[in-house]
C-alpha cells in the first residue's frame, strides 16, 4: 500500500485544499501516515505571502528530500503558481503542480509513483477559469469543519501578491455550499468556518445576484444543526444587513475578522485600500455596537515603505481607540512582482521590528480587555479535546470565539455545551459547564 503526509503551510484555503487531497488518496486506497520517513509521497502545499512564508515552504520541501530520499516530493500550490522557477532548481522535487490545477493533484500523486522524471504541471488561469469544488466529507482529528465557497482576488494591494497566485473571482454555487453544509452536520460536525481568498466577493462570477449575505440567508433558512463562522472579511464588503444578522441569529457565529493594514490614510492610499481610517472605524463601531460581546479580529501590517513615525502613531491611536478583540501583525514583506517591491523610503528592519512589538502588545492588551469584558457571561462552547498544558482539562471555543479551558470530560469532544466565563485562566478564560447540547 502507498503511504503518504501532506505538509501544509499557509492559509485556512490551503488547509481545505490538503484536506481534499488527503480525503482523495485515503479514497484512492493510499495510506495516511504522520511519519515522513515512512512515505512513499511527501507532498508539500506551499505558501508564499511573506518572505518567511516562502522561506518556510523552501525548508519544508528540502527537509522533506533531505530526510527521505525514497520517496517522491510534490511541491504544489503558491509557490508553483508564483515562482515556478525557483522550485525547478531546487534537486529531488518529482513533481511541481500550481493552483489552477488543484483539483487534479490527487490523480497526478497517484501516477507520480510510476515516472523517474521530474513533472510539472504549471496552466495559467483564464477568465473563465471555473471554481474547483473541492467536495471534502471529513476533517480527521478536528472539531470544525471547513469549506472553501470562494477563490481569486482581483483587488491587486500594492504589497500583496495573492492575486497572481489565486486567478480570478470564482465562488460555489449556492447549492452546493448548501449540500455541503448538510453533509457537515450529517457527520456530526457542530461549527463550519467558511473561508475564500477574497470571501467578499462571493457570487460576483455566478449569474443573477448572489452574494454572501444571501447565500447566508439560505443557509439560516435550512435550520441545519450547526453554526457557521466566516473566516477575513474586507471593511468595504461588511454590509450592515450582514452584521444585524450575525447579531441576531443564533447559528451565524459573532465574530469578524477584518485586515486594516494601516492605520495612516495615505499608507492606504499607497497600498491601494480601498477604504480610509474613518470608514475603518465607523464599521467597527457598527459591529461593536450591534454584538457587544462578539469578537473583532484585525490584521494590521508595520513599516510598510514611507511608513515615518507619525504614520505608526495613527496606527497605534486608531486601535486604542476602537473595541477591537485581538490583532495579527505582521511585518511588511516586499514581494518580487508586486509594485511595492520597488517602493522606495523602506523602513529600517529593527525599527520595523520594534513597531511590530509595540503592536502586539497592545494587541496583547485588547485581547485582556475582551476577555474580562466576557466574564460572568454565558456561552456556546464547542469542545475541541484535551488542553495540552494540563490533562485534567479541556479547550474549546465558544461562538464569538473565545479560548475556554474547563473540567476534562471526554465525552463532550465535537459536542457545544452551555458554559459561564469565570475567570482567566493564563491566554483562556476558565469556563464553568451549565449543560450539554
């Protein structure tokens, strides 16, 4: 029997799109394994949004060759779609394969056994490139479901390079997420996180006037036996008939995600957002007001070029402002092919560095405040299992996505139970159980 490990780095899209892969080798009668060593196929599902990024799918890929000689590394996804070059001088890569063509890579790892050669499969993308229904039944060893409804990214932010490696808008036809949706809650998954490239955008290529917000309506109208939670939204795609009903329905999990990036109006303006420090924060308020307990997530990016010192403070003032629950940060990374790596006036690394610090900590800082916000409240904790810092307890998730740890007790693994946040127990809030669903 083959054995294979799919490697994955990057995204919530790149984790739905392995996951179909590992689902089609498991059909196709291949043999999961976690042991690198022991598989006959290595494959590595790559990702080049940063620097580091990159760096880290290069490591995978040679660590891969280098610790099993025997067996057949695939390098597929971003890094293939971007820089195809560069993994063709990389020596003992058997197969490179980019996104446009996803959907095949199962039947191309499945054949990879029989060829000595190197093979790649690099077809551009069209504009009528269809979206690839990546039909996924389970996600072994996890609580959540995912599923990918949307792909492609048209909006070109000067410092971004997942346009010219995603092709363009394509979305699921609101049918299938439906039947989707209803195969989750048939196996028994309780939360589904419905994620997309440019999850905004959904229903712009399909006819009449689909869009995310209707597509959500359809899925409150089947009553199914879960919750659903949307993964990074734009600020300028969050309409307010949107946040009323995240607001209001018990299945439409109150939580948004939304990247600033910066926090200084003519950095947007040079990053080519669409959307300016005031929009920002009125759409923030809007949701904080609508959910006071639901959660705002925001990326926010430090020493983009030209970024001086004044432009950092507007950034730092507009999140101390705003009732924000957490920050991602990220430095910036110039990326070959996108217009901001020949920007000139790049921010000194260490001061890049610093202003990152100070992000996370007020990030740090938000985090605390929400969490002591939350306490005393009830919530619908979904249980994920053990808490790998203490056996006698559990973590779990709860609808506005805060972190819970509570009282071991393995048969609620993949069940939502009734839970009080008591206290803050370290990075969690200690929660007490009230019932079971």
């Amino acid at each position: 029997m083959e054995t294979f490990k799919v490697i994955t780095l990057g995204c919530k899209v790149n984790q739905y799109e392995s996951a179909f892969m590992e689902e089609s080798l498991s059909k196709a009668g291949w043999h999961r394994t976690t042991d690198e060593s022991a598989a006959h196929v290595l494959v590595v599902n790559t990702c080049v949004v940063t620097q580091k990024a990159a760096h880290q799918s290069r490591q995978a890929i040679r660590k891969a060759i280098r610790e099993n000689p025997k067996a057949k590394v695939a390098a597929v996804g971003c890094y293939a779609q971007a820089f195809p070059e560069e993994l063709e001088t990389i020596d003992g890569i058997a197969l490179i394969a980019n996104n446009r063509i996803k959907a095949e890579i199962p039947r191309l790892l499945t054949e990879l056994p029989k060829f000595s050669q190197k093979r790649a499969f690099l077809p551009p993308f069209e504009t009528e490139t269809p979206f690839d229904a990546l039909k996924i039944c389970n996600f072994p060893g996890r609580t959540r479901a995912y599923l990918k409804i949307q792909d492609g990214c048209r909006s070109f932010c000067t410092y971004c390079i997942v346009p010219y490696t995603r092709g363009p808008y394509r979305s699921l036809a609101p049918e299938k997420v439906l039947d989707a949706l209803e195969g989750f809650a048939r196996k028994g998954y309780r939360e589904v996180v419905l994620t997309g490239i440019h999850l905004g955008k959904y229903g712009v290529d399909l006819p009449g006037k689909t869009d995310l917000t209707g597509l959500l309506k359809m899925v409150g109208e089947k009553s199914l036996p879960l919750r659903v939670r949307l993964s990074s939204m734009e600020p300028q795609e969050l309409p307010t008939e949107l946040i009323e009903m995240a607001a209001s329905e018990s299945w439409f999990c109150p939580h948004f995600h939304i990247p600033l990036q910066s926090g200084d109006d003519q950095i947007l303006k040079k990053m080519n957002r669409h959307y300016n420090t005031k929009d920002f924060a009125k759409i923030i308020e809007t949701i904080h007001t609508a959910m006071p307990l639901g959660a705002i997530g925001v990326d926010v990016m430090a020493g983009f070029p030209g970024e001086d010192l004044a432009a950092h403070k507007n950034a730092v003032s507009l999140l101390e402002a705003l009732p924000v629950s957490y920050l991602h940060v990220f430095p910036f990374s110039p990326r070959k092919g996108t217009p901001a790596w020949h920007y000139k006036n790049s921010v000194d690394i260490e001061i890049v560095k610093e202003r990152a610090r100070e992000l996370r900590i007020l990030g740090r800082e938000k985090r605390m405040l929400f969490y002591k916000k939350c306490l005393g409240h009830h919530f619908d904790v979904l249980v994920e299992g053990a808490y790998a810092r203490d056996k006698d307890l559990m973590t779990g998730a709860a609808e506005n996505y805060l972190p819970f740890v509570f009282l071991r007790d393995d048969s609620l693994k993949g069940r939502i139970v009734r839970m009080r946040a008591v206290r803050i127990s370290e990075n969690r809030v200690l929660g007490e159980k009230l019932n079971a669903e």
